[in-house]
C-alpha cells in the first residue's frame, strides 16, 4: 500500500479472490490456492493491509483494495484464461463465494467483475451475480468496475450484443457496474451519454453508480482542495526493511516436499563442488514472473535494481561456509526455445559426476493471463530430460521448482533425493532459497494447492466427495516438511457436543521432537459425516504456524470453530446447519502425527453437556 500510494496511486486491483481449482490456468500463481477458507483468510488480511482494520482510506499510506475477479472466473473448461465457465451454482456458492464474503466483511472498498462468461452468461451482464448475488445477498455497497474493455467485450467478445451502443445498454440496465475499463478511448462515456438522452437508461441508475464513485474518491481524500501526502519521513520504495520483509515471506513459503536420506540441508563444509543447473537457476525474471515491471515479466535480469538468484545465493552462502567449495554453473537446457541436445545435456551430466550435489532448477519462463495459456500441463520435455540424464549419474540431486503453475513432471523427479517447491518468490528468492537448502532456514510452508501427477486426472482438489475417486497426485494440499520432526498430542475440544449457533475452543500440543530448532504449520480440517448432499472428505477450517521451536520445546495450538465453519449449501442453494457428526482432524494423510477428535452439532431446541474451559484442560495436560 505504501509503495503504491507514493507512486500517485490510490487504488490496487487486488487481490484475486479466485481459488485455484483448474492447474492449466495461467492465473493460479495470482491466487491464494484451492481452498476457500484459505483464500478467504488471506484475502481479508490482504485487504487490511491495503486498507487498513478498519479501513482508513484517508490515510497518505494506504489505497483502495479491489476483491476480483467476480465469480467463477479461475475454472475455464479448457483451462485457457478467459474461457467459459460450467459452475453448478451450489457448488459456486460453497467454493467460489466464501472468499468474496469474507472479504466484503473486511471492508473492501471495490470490485472487479470478471472476464469470463459462467454458465453461457457473460458475468459483465449478469443481473444474477452482479445485483442479486453481490448486491443483494452479500450486501457490497462498494464501487464495481468491470475487467480490461468487458463491455465493449459484450459485442465483439461474447457476441451477445448487436452493437457497441447495445452491449452498454445491456451492462448498465442489467447490472450494477459502476465503472467501465476502456483501454484507449472514450466511448464508454458518449455512447452511455446518448442512451440517456434517448431514455433508454434512466438518469437515476447513472446517479447511483456516480454516487459510489464519489464516495470512493471522498474516502481517499481527491476531493480535497489538497491530496494527502506521505509523510515526508516514509520509506521510499524497495528499502532494506522491505527488501528484508520480502526476504522472510519469501523464506516462510518455500515449501519441502521430499528429502531422502537427509541429503538437506546441504553441508557445505564437507563438499569440495556442487553443480548447479537448470534453465531457472540463474534468472531473476523467472524467479519473479509475471506482473513484475511488466504486463509479461522483466524483459531480462538487468531491469532489476536490486535481488539474488538462485545461482548468486548459493553462490554468496557458499562462500561464507566454505570458500573452497567450487559452484560450477551448466545452465542445461532453455525453457523458451525447449532446447536441450546431446551435447548440453552431456555437459551437464560431466559436470554432475564429479560434484557432491546437483541442484536442478526448472520451471516455467514469466507470463501473465491469456499469453500464458498452454495446452499441456507436462513440464516441458527438456526439462524432464534434463532431470533424468542428472538423477541416472546417481550424484544426489535437489529438484527446485519456480513455477507459477504445478507442471506434471512425469516420473522425471522420482529419481531426485529431494524437491523444494518456490512457486514464483520474487527477486529475494535466490536468497531465501540458498537459506534453506544450506540449513541457515529451516522451511515450513505448505502446499496451497494439489498437485498433480497425471495430466489426466488434473484438476483433482482435495476437498472431494465420498463418491469421487481417490485420485494419485504428487503432492497433496497441505504437504511439505521440516529438517526436524514434530509431534501433535494432547488435542482437546472444551466441548463434545454444541447447539446451533455455538462454538467450540479446540487445543493441542505441538512439540519438537527433533534436534534442529524450526516451525511448524498447523492446519484443522473438518468432515462432515453425514448430509443432505454429499459431503467432502475433508474442508480446511483452521490454520496456525507455531513460533520458532527449540530441540524439545512445545507450544499451544488453539483454533474456534462456530456453526458457520459446518454450514454447507444445500440443494436449493442456501446456506444451511445439518445436525449430525463432525470428525476434526489436525495434520493430513501424509503425516504420522494426525490427530483426530469428534463432534456433535445437535439439533435445534436440544441443550448441549456444559462446557469445560481450555484452560483448565491444558494445565491438567501440564500438570501430568
């Protein structure tokens, strides 16, 4: 907010509220992931910290925050950003909406409509979701602006429009848009201009739309006789202390999905050279990706003032650990062209045999929405050809993986020691990454997203029904490890049993059983056993990262959980509270240490046993 405002802007299109639910799309590294609760937390502090809690849009260092894209815009049927969208409404409701609810509550100032047409219907002339759903129901009395020319798009796009002048006649009369996004011209405004002077659009309906944009513009101080101004003191854009709160988020999201035998942390005291190779490994522009500097991406490393990538952080880590240790850099094979011949990749396999540790970087090259569609979701066959020609010299090899999409890697990593997933963690990435695979940070990010195994079985969500298939992935939602272990005990509800409209405190100890300090990522899921419409096997309601633990030491994990964290909506797309069973579950499938605890929502009128305070729960757990 800060950056954006010192640079003469006082509104930010963000964040998307979309959950990632089709891995094609070019768009999933914009999102908060899979989950709706996922997203709907994120997205609410997102929008604090924009806005601030609660909003101060006067303030000099903070802007407008705008939810987007509403509704239904990430799950293209082909997977190609723009496509159209087949979204039952029930399903709409319970995955697709939450996020924009929550966000609505944290006070977001705007929206944004989006692109795509959902069920045959262009979004941007949808009475159903722009008045009755968003207005009406969710009760967003914030300004709305359609996506890039979606009106004009009514005409030449979805071609539901027989003419310009119609395709804003359709918008303004059927919708609640506010504000048109016309690129280069001002069309917008004279053809709306002329269906008022023919009283085609009543003058009323542009009043209430000029009435929300003036309030927006009076909240953030441009009907001032003078604009509020930073304080002269603030830190300018990309100072240390942002550059270093770059670094640590970048640090806590990298995410461990395998380490065989311990091969991380790296120890460079023992090594005498380490290959370092892949198309990703020595680019701060893949590091970054797209909407960095430009639309596309940098157009190369030099547009960047400042950032490591993953060859100079190991590089500068290296030399302070072990200034004998040789990095030998073979970039192997290119992402834009998909070359990789026989003789770079033996190049890369020489080098390989002789070193220690092979680091391998792959992933994808920058992009942003429609340019970014692919038609496979397979890693490009270079790269899986560079993975296997490493991992058959039988050098121990870490898989690092920048990519702003979950690329099917088809066996070609299997092979690896260990796999670090960095999704697209900017130009402190090279550092953060350098941290954790020399052990200076232990990670403990976690996987927001399924990713998949096969192209055939993608998408594939981990909040399936009973009834779906359990579909193999590579990694599942909520996956990643430590270079210590944990152990979860003593989970405790102060409650077995909560009538509607109550809640319930839940507890539990998380301890270090390791010998290396780190942190732990707690996340509660909840089932629903038995419904009127068939339940998922399991939906996040709760997610907590303990603080930095000592070899030894425990901490207290608490979570809430109310009625609204049971609802569900039901067939005839209401939000609804089913008495019945509920079983939480800490951790996932993949983690030994998952523990379990029941609960019974009771139905309405029927008085639930009294229930016992947490705290007097825990200091009997101490006390034994």
């Amino acid at each position: 907010a800060k950056d954006t405002r010192m640079a003469g802007m006082h509104w930010a299109f963000a964040p998307i509220l979309g959950i990632a639910t089709q891995p094609l799309w070019p768009r999933v590294f914009e999102t908060w992931g899979e989950d709706p609760y996922l997203a709907s937390v994120m997205g609410a502090a997102n929008i604090e910290g924009l806005q601030g809690s609660p909003p101060d849009l006067s303030s000099p260092l903070k802007v407008a925050a705008c939810m987007k894209h509403f509704v239904g815009y990430p799950n293209p049927r082909t997977g190609h950003d723009r496509g159209a969208e087949w979204i039952p409404d029930r399903l709409l409701y319970q995955h697709y909406v939450p996020s924009f609810y929550a966000a609505i509550k944290a006070g977001v100032a705007t929206a944004m409509e989006s692109y795509n047409e959902l069920n045959n219907v262009p979004m941007v002339s949808s009475n159903q979701y722009l008045n009755h759903l968003l207005r009406e129901t969710l009760n967003f009395t914030g300004m709305l602006v359609t996506d890039w020319r979606e009106i004009e798009n009514l005409y030449d796009w979805h071609r539901t429009a027989a003419t310009p002048q119609d395709a804003v006649r359709i918008a303004m009369d059927r919708t609640s848009i506010d504000m048109s996004m016309v690129p280069s011209d001002t069309s917008f405004a004279e053809l709306l201009y002329e269906l008022v002077t023919a009283g085609l659009i009543p003058e009323e309906r542009v009043n209430q739309s000029v009435r929300r944009i003036l309030r927006l513009k009076h909240s953030l101080g441009l009907l001032n006789e003078t604009e509020p101004q930073a304080p002269p003191d603030a830190a300018p854009p990309g100072n240390a202390d942002d550059r270093q709160d770059a670094l640590n988020a970048a640090r806590e999201s990298l995410v461990l999905l395998r380490n065989k035998d311990n091969v991380l942390p790296l120890k460079a005291e023992g090594m005498s050279k380490l290959l370092v190779t892949g198309p990703c490994a020595d680019s701060l522009s893949y590091l970054a990706g797209g909407w960095t500097l430009h639309w596309q991406g940098a157009v190369d490393d030099s547009e960047f003032k400042f950032g490591s990538t993953l060859l100079g952080g190991i590089r500068e880590r290296a030399a302070t650990l072990n200034p004998s240790l040789d990095v030998v850099h073979v970039p192997g094979c290119h992402i834009k062209d998909h070359s990789c011949n026989a003789a770079t990749l033996e190049a890369v396999v020489e080098a390989a045999k002789t070193a220690q540790a092979a680091v391998v970087c792959v992933g994808e090259e920058n992009y942003a929405e429609k340019p970014g569609n692919i038609n496979d979701l397979l890693m490009t066959g270079s790269q899986r050809d560079l993975l296997r020609a490493v991992t058959a010299t039988n050098t121990p090899v870490v898989v690092v993986l920048v990519e702003g999409r979950p690329r099917v890697l088809d066996g070609a990593a299997d092979a690896a020691e260990a796999v670090v997933h960095a999704f697209l963690p900017g130009p402190e990435g090279g550092e953060a990454l350098a941290d954790v695979l020399f052990g200076e940070v232990n990670p403990s990010g976690r996987m927001p997203i399924s990713y998949p195994k096969y192209t055939g079985t993608a998408p594939s969500q981990y909040w399936r029904t009973f009834t779906d298939d359990q579909v193999e992935v590579e990694w599942e939602f909520g996956a990643g490890m430590s270079y210590t272990t944990f152990s979860y005990t003593h989970l405790a509800l102060n409650a077995t049993e909560i009538a509607p409209g109550g809640v319930v405190d839940v507890s539990l100890r998380v301890t270090n059983t390791g010998d290396r300090e780190g942190k732990d990522a707690v996340l509660l899921f909840v089932t629903d056993e038995v419904r009127a419409t068939s339940p998922e096997v399991k939906m996040l309601k709760g997610f907590s990262k303990t603080p930095l633990l000592a070899p030894g030491e425990h901490t207290i994990v608490r979570f809430t959980l109310s009625c609204d964290h049971l609802a569900f909506v039901s067939a005839d797309q209401i939000w609804v509270i089913e008495p019945g069973m509920f079983t939480l579950t800490v951790g996932t499938g993949a983690w030994p240490h998952a523990v379990n605890a029941t609960l019974k929502l009771l139905p309405e009128g029927e008085t639930p046993a009294p229930a016992t305070l947490l705290e007097e729960i825990e200091a009997e757990v101490e006390e034994v």
